[in-house]
C-alpha cells in the first residue's frame, strides 16, 4: 500500500513536471479530462535534473554520448551541464562494449550500481537508462520496450517485434496459414497468439529469449484475442469449446482456464487492469460491440461481478486500459470512419484521440504515449504534446500493435 | 373454461412489471447449448479445398442470429445430414475485412456457433459439426465476406 502511494506521488510529480512545458495541447487535455489532478502547483516542480559524471575506461566518450542521447529521448529528465545545479548524476565505466552504471542523488549517496554486458554498447546503455527512469520515476522506460504487431507482409499474417523506435523489426513466427492476435509478456519476454498452423486457431506461446514455443489452448471451436495478466502468470483469451463463446482466464503454470463472462453474444479483445482483478472487453449482442468489465475471482470457484461500461458511443472495440489504470483506450467509429477515443475509468467523459481510420490503441508502459494503426501504418502519439509520428511506414498492412516494458 | 380464461389474463396483465415466468419466455432462450466436440478427425478449410454443403449464409453487418432467409437453407441441410447418417461438416464464420481484428473473429465464431446450435435442434448430430471463426483473417470465395460457410468433409 505505502509502495503503491509512493509510486503515485512519483507518478503525479513527473506528470507535472512534463505539464509546465508542454503547453497549449496540455491545456486542452486537461479541459477534457485527461491528467486532471493538482492543477494549482503543476507550475512548481520540473523535470528531474540529472548530469552525466565522470566515465571511465576505453569506451567512456562514445558511452556518455550514447547515454546523453538516450536521456534525452526519454524526455523524462533535464540533462544538466557540468556546474549545473542536479538532482541525480549518473557515473560508471565502459570496457569494450560493456557497461557498469552507478546513479547517485544530490546528496551522493548511491541508489544503484549494476552491470551490463550485452553484446552491443547501444543495448547495454539502453537498459541502463531504463533502470535510472524506474529507480527516479517509478515508471518503466521505453527504451528497451517492445511493440509486437501483425503484418501481411509475406502474403499471410504474421507477427513481428520492434522497439518503440520502430526499428530492430523481426519477424517471430513462421506458421502456416499465418499467427494473429498477439499480446507481450509483461516483461517483454514471451508473445501469446493465435496461430492457425493446424488451420484452425489456437493460442501458443513462444518465447523470445530462448526460442522455444508451446500450445497454451488447443480445443474445438476458436480461441483468440489473448491478453497477459499484468504478473504475467494468467492469461485472458476468448475461446468457444463450451458451445458459446467467453472471456477464460488461463493459469499458465497449471494451465488450467476459468470462463470469468457470461455472454450470449460474440465477446473480444480482453485487457487487464493493471491490478489484475479486473477485465475490460467488448461484447456484441447483435447491435454493435459495447464494452464490459469484469472481476477477475481471486479464488476458485468465487463469483464475478459483471457490468456494462458506458463510453457514449455505440460501437466500441479493442480495449486497453492504461498503465496507471486511470484511463480506457479503445476503437470506435466517428462518420462511418474508425477512431481512437480515451476515456477515464471509472468517470469521466471520452475524447476523440484520433479519427480518420485509427483503430487498435495500446499504451506505452510509462503510459505517455499511445500507438495505434492508421490505414494500414503505425503509428505513436505522444499524448503530453498530442505530437504523433509513424513508426513503420510502406512495411505491408500492420494491424493489432501491443506495447510492452 | 371461460372463466378460467378470463382469470389467467387478468392475472396476467396485472403483473406488467414482474418479469415472465420461465415457462413462457421464449424458447430459444432456454435452448441447451452443447459443449463442441473433439476436433480430431476433421479438416480445415485452410488445409485443402473442401466443398461447400450448402449456398453460403450471408449475414448483414452487425447480425449475430439466424434470419428467416438462413432458415430454409439450415432446414433441408439438416433434413439431407439426418438422412445421411455418416456426413460431416464444419462450419466457418467469416467477417467484412473493415471491421476490427478481434471483432470480426468473435462476430464470426459466435454466427457459426449459432448456426450449429440450429442445426442440433434440428435433429442433426453435435458430434458431426465443428465450428470455426476465421473473422478477416481470411477471406472465403464468394461475393459476399460476412458470411457462414458450411463445408463438406
């Protein structure tokens, strides 16, 4: 609980920090519901101010400027000069390729010290960054984050994985008829899909470390949309072998399922709320697809409290819900044309993120920016300055992009 | 007999907001729906190309049940599958290639469920049908995508 109280305080602070800055899109978010929270002193505090202290060994320069960069593409720190005035100073050494990292406060005393010895200097730096934004802001960082998504790039659905960057693209799997529907382990480690090797659909799991890969689900009828709990043991998936389709979660240690909806209609696209007790998805009971959320039962054989969540729109699909559990993203159709509206949960009123064809957001871990398809191409969205870029442009029709730490 | 008549519909229409006794709720609701099958044995569509038992039901954009159109084509496919005791089939949903990923899968599993279902009230076999919801992922042939197609084994 105190944990959780401090990560919020954290959280709060670098929201306002990044707010003072960023301008006129903030205000209008904040008009509209989004990072509503403390107005009156959001002018007080900053970014965190951090400096790049003495490097040692043969790599040292190359290392600090790598570092520099990858700081500042975090935009989640000012990077000070050297008689700047800091709140944290990173320092370390870098022996051909390798990394050790040590960051300290203001004070000089030491927050963490570690090691790494990647093959690539790059990739050593990267995760040196990520852990000096989780240590300061309690976040993730993004720069050793993944996005997985499908593409029909070789003329069949398959799935792919590159950075927030949008570069390092691999293609994982290789199945015949093509994989769908893909979701990241919450560490990055693990893709769950539906794969149609067999020619019917079932979910597998593959890990991306090691390269093995198992079937989680393999019964009659369809099992898709799966979803990993926010620990990373369960699984939420649609699947119909009972004669009707519902939302199961899966243990993937027992590898055991329970149905958690009750649906006469065609439920999808389950996602957790970061506290792993409750699933959002969508439900069609033959007039277009609302949305639900459901409790997850702590206990075997305990029941679920079900209810419909109301957005304003009628026709809403592919839920996610933020980081920070705060807000819902999801696809919805403005004028005959797919958007991506956010709307807060539990209350709150929904906004139009994107129109003009977006559709299937996903969060970034540090919950700042979104990603989404927009014909075909996909996009980030930066939703403190509202700036949107795209990550991978003319590589086929991208579909389904999941983001994870 | 008129009396007794005459006393039901008062009660009846006397209890406008209590909801309807399950005996007079409609039927369909109460239809017992039958776990699938075990799969094995039987042959996607994806795998080779398997011959349709009957025209495609073609469903319009947001409709998850039978129509009075599917039903004629529904009834003789099971009249033809009680007759002929052996046959099997399975039956894939597709959806529109506009509609969104997830969607159009579940949208897709829950008409080929339904046609199932009417197909066991018709007398046909469950262990003889299998279901499949392909959503967009591809498409079947025909003009028409957001279709059921029920294929021969």
């Amino acid at each position: 609980m105190n944990a959780r109280a401090l990560l919020l305080i954290l959280t709060l602070a670098v929201s306002l920090g990044t707010r003072a800055e960023a301008g006129i899109m903030d205000t209008l978010r904040g008009w509209i519901g989004l990072g509503n929270k403390a107005k009156s002193e959001e002018q007080k505090k900053s970014m965190p101010r951090i400096r790049i202290g003495p490097f040692t060994g043969g790599m040292a320069v190359s290392a600090q400027d790598a570092l520099r960069k990858e700081l500042l593409a975090s935009r989640e720190f000012f990077v000070a000069g050297d008689d700047e005035k800091i709140d944290f100073a990173i320092e370390g050494s870098s022996v051909g390729g390798r990394v050790t990292g040590k960051l300290r406060d203001a004070k000089g005393k030491e927050l963490f010290q570690r090691s790494y010895a990647a093959p690539g200097l790059d990739e050593n730096l990267k995760a040196l960054t990520d852990d000096v934004i989780y240590t300061i802001t309690g976040r993730p960082g993004l720069a050793t984050s993944r996005i997985v998504f499908v593409c029909d790039k070789t003329g069949k659905r398959q799935i792919y994985v590159c950075d927030a960057e949008g570069g390092d693209v691999h293609q994982v799997t290789h199945d015949k008829h093509g994989a769908v529907s893909p979701s990241l382990a919450p560490d990055s480690s693990m893709v769950a899909f539906t794969s149609y090797r067999s020619g019917f659909p079932i979910i597998r799991l593959l890990d991306l470390n090691v390269g093995w890969e198992r079937g989680v689900t393999d019964t009659p009828g369809s099992s898709f949309g799966s979803a990993f709990s926010p620990d990373g043991t369960h699984l939420a998936a649609v699947m119909s072998f009972i004669g009707n389709p519902e939302i199961f979660v899966s243990d993937l240690n027992t590898n055991t399922a329970a149905c958690v909806s009750d649906s006469v209609g065609a439920p999808a696209s389950p996602s957790w709320h970061p506290d792993g007790k409750h699933i959002v998805f969508s439900n069609d009971d033959g007039d277009g697809p609302k949305l639900f959320v459901v409790e997850v039962p702590q206990k075997e054989g305990g029941s679920s409290r079900l209810f419909r969540w109301r957005t304003g729109y009628h026709f809403c699909t592919d839920p996610e819900w933020s980081p920070d559990g705060r807000n819902i993203a999801f696809t919805t159709r403005r004028g005959g044309e797919w958007a991506v509206a956010i709307k807060p949960y539990p209350n709150g009123g929904a906004h139009i993120l994107q129109a003009g064809g977006a559709q299937h957001p996903s969060w970034s871990p540090n919950g700042h920016f979104l990603t989404y398809i927009q014909h075909g191409e996909l996009f980030v969205q930066d939703l403190r300055s509202g700036n949107r870029r795209a990550l991978l442009r003319g590589f086929g029709r991208i579909t389904e992009p999941r983001w994870m730490r | 007999m008129n009396a007794y008549a005459a006393f039901t519909i008062l009660l009846l229409s006397s209890c406008g907001s209590i909801p309807m006794p399950s005996f007079l709720r409609n039927p369909a609701d109460e239809a017992v729906v039958y776990a699938l099958g075990p799969r094995d044995g039987f042959t996607s569509p994806l795998s080779t190309g398997l011959k349709p038992a009957c025209q495609a039901l073609v469903f319009d954009q947001d409709g998850i049940h039978l129509t009075e159109s599917h039903e004629q084509t529904v009834r003789s496919l099971a009249k033809e599958m009680v007759s002929e005791k052996k046959s099997r089939v399975i039956i894939a949903g597709y959806a529109p290639p506009n509609l969104p990923e997830d969607h159009a899968r579940a949208l897709s599993d829950r008409r080929a469920l339904a046609v199932r279902q009417r197909l066991i009230e018709l007398g046909v076999e469950a262990a003889n049908l299998q279901t499949v919801g392909f959503g967009n992922d591809f498409s079947p042939s025909g003009p028409s995508s957001g279709v059921v197609v029920i294929y021969k084994q």
